[in-house]
C-alpha cells in the first residue's frame, strides 16, 4: 500500500510539473523578438543534396550553416529533401504546444532524427531536435530562429540548460548526462510519442485555405513549406516508444 502510494504521489507531482512547464511558458516563455519579421527569400540551390538530407542533430546544424541568412523556420523545412515522414499531434502537453487543428504540432522524422515544429503560439519560433538512441531514449536540443550568423553544435543544448538538467526534464523524465558525444549539456531522457494524433490529410486542408488567404502569414508559410512538394506521407513512432504515463512508474 505504501509502495502505491508513492506511485501515485510521484505520477502526480510529474503530471503537475509538466502541465505547469506547458502553462508558464504560454504565459510567459519565449518573448518573441521584435526581430523575429517574417521572411520571405529562401534560395537553398547552392547547398547540396547530401546536406538536405540531415539524420543526426550535428547534420541538422550543418545544413543550418549552409543555408543563406537570415534563416527562417519554414526556408530550412523547404530545403529538407523529400518525401518527408511526418506525424502530427494536437497534443498541448508540451513545451511546444498544438493550437488547435489549425496549428498542430508537426514531427519531422529521419532515420534517428526527430525534429518538431508548430506554425503558430509560443513555440513557432522554436525548432526541437531529438536524435533516438533507442525507441525510447533520445537526447534533445532546441534552436531558436530566425538564424542570422552561424551557429555550433552546442548551441542547442546550452539553449535547454539549466544547471545539471535541462528544460525537457518536466516531462521527459530518466534524464542522465550524455558523455558519449564531444558537446556538453547535453542530456538523455524518455523519447516520447504524443498521446493524440491528427490525420495528414485533415491537416492539408490547411494548405488549401492559406492558398485562398491575400496575404501570406507566418503560419501559412510554415504550412506551405511543409506541403511545397507534394512528397510527404504519414509515419508512426517506433512501437517501443512510450507515452509520457507510461514512463512514470
């Protein structure tokens, strides 16, 4: 009885630290900055094919170089070679969350690589990065954009630091130093699938209604991005990935 108890306390005490990380950072998280206008040049044709194919966190920060500057979130989606597998959620537990069916939370997925994004709220500006060790362990990182000079590969992970954890730590809980890579700050955890998925063609009709719109917003340009070539298709998470409840016992 006892034993259960503390489950039960534990499971709580996670579920209110990560609803509370999700609430504060809507709240007040992430300033957007006055510098963050909406870019519209995008010219990746210099920059090979090998490069727009990145399956590693340190190859995503190699394409981010390579491309022209000031990069925007939806020009370095554009770039990525096709198809892309996605899977979408309209999960809001999360740092970076959905809102609603018109902005979901978008999973790029690459071999090992899982890069997320949103086309709208507090985390558009923001592209999260998890390379899968396992199904179910992954290390993170997190980059901020529009980029305008180079960045290293530790950017991402001083991004996320705290101080011996990181800002995922809420909800992808086990987290432990990663020493097998050169960069510091770095930190394994729970990879994650989301609880709640939305179907790829719902989430198209997005695509439709930008293209009616006069006048080219942040969202439909992220969407536009996505959908810019017609080569996506719909993927699911290893079946060894767990969900959040499941990793808190």
């Amino acid at each position: 009885m006892k034993k259960l108890l503390l489950i039960i306390t534990f499971s709580l005490t996670s579920l209110i630290s990560c609803e509370q990380q999700v609430t504060e950072e809507n709240a007040t998280g992430r300033t957007i900055s006055s510098q963050q206008e909406l870019i519209t040049t995008c010219d990746y044709s210099a920059v090979s094919i090998s490069l727009r194919t990145p399956t590693t966190i340190n190859q995503t920060v190699d394409l981010i170089n390579a491309l022209p500057k000031p990069l925007s979130i939806p020009c370095f989606i554009e770039s990525l070679t096709r198809p892309l597998k996605l899977n979408i959620t309209l999960s809001k537990s999360s740092a970076q969350p959905a809102v609603g069916t018109t902005s979901p939370r978008i999973f790029i997925i690459s071999d090992d690589l899982v890069l997320s994004i949103v086309p709208e709220g507090k985390g558009a500006y923001f592209l999260e990065l998890s390379q899968m060790y396992s199904d179910s362990s992954s290390v993170k990182s997190e980059l901020e954009f529009p980029v305008r000079e180079a960045i290293t590969y530790q950017t991402g992970y001083d991004r996320i630091n705290l101080g011996g954890a990181t800002a995922c730590g809420p909800c992808h809980l086990n987290e432990q130093p990663d020493n097998s890579i050169a960069e510091s700050n770095a930190f394994t955890s729970f990879a994650l699938k989301p609880k709640s998925n939305m179907d790829l063609v719902d989430f198209k009709s997005e695509l439709y209604k930008c293209e009616l719109e006069t006048s080219l917003s942040y969202r439909c340009q992220m969407i536009k991005s996505i959908f810019k070539f017609e080569q996506v298709s719909e993927v699911d998470f290893p079946s060894g990935t767990p969900r959040w409840i499941d990793t808190i016992n």
